[in-house]
C-alpha cells in the first residue's frame, strides 16, 4: 500500500469506529427516550383516570385556561398515552415501534412536522375531490341522456355493483339515499 492509501485507511476505520460508538450512543439514548415518553404517557392515563368528568382539557396548554397544569397540548398527552398503551413493557428494542415513536417524536417536537408532506396529502384530497365530483357531473349527464330504464338488464347489474362502494361512502359521511 501507498502513503496516501495508508493514510485513507486509517482515516475511514477511525471514522467507522465514531460512527459506530455514535450509532451504540443513539441507539440507547432513543431507548431510553421511547421508555420516558412511554412513561409519560402511563402518568398521564393514571391522572386522566383521577380526573373529575369535565376538567381534563383545561389542564393543557392547547386550551384557553390562564393557569394550565401541562405544558403541552392534549393532542401530545393523546400520543402519549397511545405509546403507553401500545407499548405496555418498557422498550429493550428500538427497532419495533420505530413509526411511532418518530410520530411522537414529531408531536413532541423533537422533530420538525413534515409539512411538505401534509401540503402533498391536502393538495391530493383537493384533486381526489374535484376529480370525484366532474366523474360525478359526467356520470349525471351520461344518465340523463340515456336513462337507467332502458339500459338491460347485464348493464343495470354492472353499474349497480360497480356504484356500491361510492354510495356506501356517500353513507358514511351522512349523505341520504
């Protein structure tokens, strides 16, 4: 080997030894975070319980109550309380509920909120929406134009079949048949 091969290799194994001793480090530093945010969350559904009926909002941050008992908001005590009860052991592993933990982690603040991604999710329920509703004007047009009475029997039974799912969500979201 060279001067300069030499010199890189001992480079990348000291940086590979960091590395890895980072990777121990944060693997049990995100362990221990999971277990205390466990922890907080079965805190919270002890003091939930002890709550009188009526008086569990006003004790966050979120709501309008001058003298708050958490500072944070009930939406962070429900993902809490969530973890805690989906994760009823302490965690050894981080591996498991790493999803959940990184939507904790995003509700706690801990990590930014992926705000391009929820502007993607809006702007997709905005074109599902206009896309549903023209496919609904065609489909009217279509129909009133050529009446369901005199299409036959096979083209009936299709169309119903194939109608069900928009109509059962039509249901679902208080719609009236």
């Amino acid at each position: 080997m060279n001067e300069l091969t030499t010199s890189l290799v001992t480079k990348i194994n000291t940086a590979h030894s960091a590395a890895m001793q980072c990777g121990e480090s944060l693997k049990s530093n995100l362990v221990e975070g999971a277990n205390k945010m466990r922890e907080t969350g079965i805190y919270l559904l002890e003091l939930k319980e002890a709550t009188p009926h009526g008086s569990w909002l006003g004790m966050f941050a979120s709501n309008s109550n001058s003298n708050p008992v958490l500072n944070f908001t009930d939406q962070t005590a429900r993902n809490y309380m969530s973890f805690a009860k989906a994760n009823p052991e302490p965690i050894e592993d981080i591996a498991g509920g790493i999803g959940s933990l990184k939507a904790l982690m995003v509700e706690c603040g801990a990590l930014p909120k992926p705000e391009r991604i929820e502007q993607n999710a809006k702007e997709e329920k905005q074109q599902w929406l206009s896309l549903l509703l023209r496919a609904t004007g065609s489909l009217t047009a279509a129909i009133e134009h050529n009446p369901l009475k005199e299409w036959d029997e096979m083209r009936r039974v299709t169309f119903i079949e194939k109608a069900k799912p928009i109509v059962q969500l039509f249901i679902q979201a208080g719609g009236k048949v």
